[in-house]
C-alpha cells in the first residue's frame, strides 16, 4: 500500500518529463496538472454481486460517477476507477476484497496522472480534439467518458465546484503526459478563438 508520503514524493508526470511549469492559462482555458492524487483501480469478477464498501457509494451504471472523497467513476461494468488527494480509501478496498473475495483492486496513482482544464473556452478547446459533444456537458450533470485525443486514451470527467464552475479532468497514463500537455497547449489559442466567435454569433 502506498502510503500518503510516498505520493508525495512522486515527482509529478511534468516535472518528470522536463516540463517545468503544471499551470498553462489563456483569456478562456486554465489547464494545469493535479499532483499528489491517490489513484486505484477496483474489478469485480463478472456474474458476482457488486461489493459494498464502507461509507464509498459504487455508481452502477458506466458512464456515472459518486463521492467526493474518494470520486468513484464507472469505467465499464464492474470496473470502477477512484480518486483521492489521500490514500486513506486504500484500506476500504482491502478489506471489502478479503472479506468478498469477488473482487481485486490495483493502485495506479503512480502509473496515472490528471490534466484539469477550466474556463469557459475548456469546451471548445477539448471539441477540437475528440469526437464528444463537451459543450452540452453542462445539461447532462456530473459524468465520465473515455474517448481519444490526439491517439491518446483519455478517460473525461466533467464535474462542477462548489462554486458551480465546470471542469474537465482529463485521466491518462502518464508516459505520454508532454505529448498530451503540448497539444492542448497548443491548441488553447483556437479555443479563444472559438469562444470569441460564438459569442459574436449569440449576439447577433
């Protein structure tokens, strides 16, 4: 079990790869990567029931995400990806593992890293790189989705802050992270662009 600081000591999927800065910003796009994140992976084996762990709620459905503490994303049926700032949810896994034995759960967080993207150009920076309609997020509530962008599998999770702001954490393996950063980097300034247009259209 990785224990809370040796997350610490990972050094973040940027920095690893040369990249200095974790924040990049323009007028509408804030991206910036998300370090220090416990990260596990939880299969139940098919045809059993699915497992209940304390005090974390398992969405049912693909595509559906619950939580805060840890966020839970179903990936596929009986496949279930959760996320902490903190590894302490480890323990729940364990347990509901020895005690149900039709499950097995792996921890990822140093093999995974996260990209948030915010702002009101985030949609139209991620439409410019995968096939989903990211701007009528905001009417289908809390989800997740995989897609690809750039031949890149990235798993999308669109959520919200307390303060109704919408986000965007885009999970992938973090070999690639230069390559995916560079690209949305790259692409942020048409994301601006885009923004301005629609807003010129609204208007008239």
């Amino acid at each position: 079990m990785i224990q809370k600081a040796a997350i610490a000591d990972i050094p973040s999927a940027l920095a690893q790869s040369g990249i200095d800065s974790t924040t990049f910003s323009t007028d509408t796009v804030t991206i910036r990567e998300l370090t220090g994140r416990t990260i596990a992976r939880l299969h139940c084996f098919p045809g059993t029931q699915i497992p209940q762990l304390p005090e974390i709620e398992l969405p049912r459905k693909v595509g559906e995400c619950s939580g805060a503490g840890p966020v839970v994303l179903c990936l596929r049926p009986q496949e279930w990806l959760l996320m902490e700032d903190a590894p302490g949810f480890l323990e729940s896994l364990t347990e509901c593992v020895m005690e149900n034995g039709n499950a097995f759960w792996s921890d990822v967080s140093d093999g995974l890293t996260v990209f948030r993207i915010e702002g009101q150009g985030a949609p139209w920076l991620l439409n410019k790189l995968s096939c989903l309609d990211y701007q009528s997020c905001h009417d289908a509530g809390e989800h997740c989705a995989r897609t690809r962008m750039g031949q890149v599998a990235v798993v999308v999770h669109f959520h919200r802050t307390p303060l109704d702001s919408e986000i965007f954490d885009l999970i992938f393996d973090r070999s690639i992270a230069r390559y995916l950063w560079e690209l949305l980097c790259a692409s942020a300034a048409h994301a601006n662009d885009l923004v301005t247009a629609s807003s010129l259209s609204d208007s008239t």
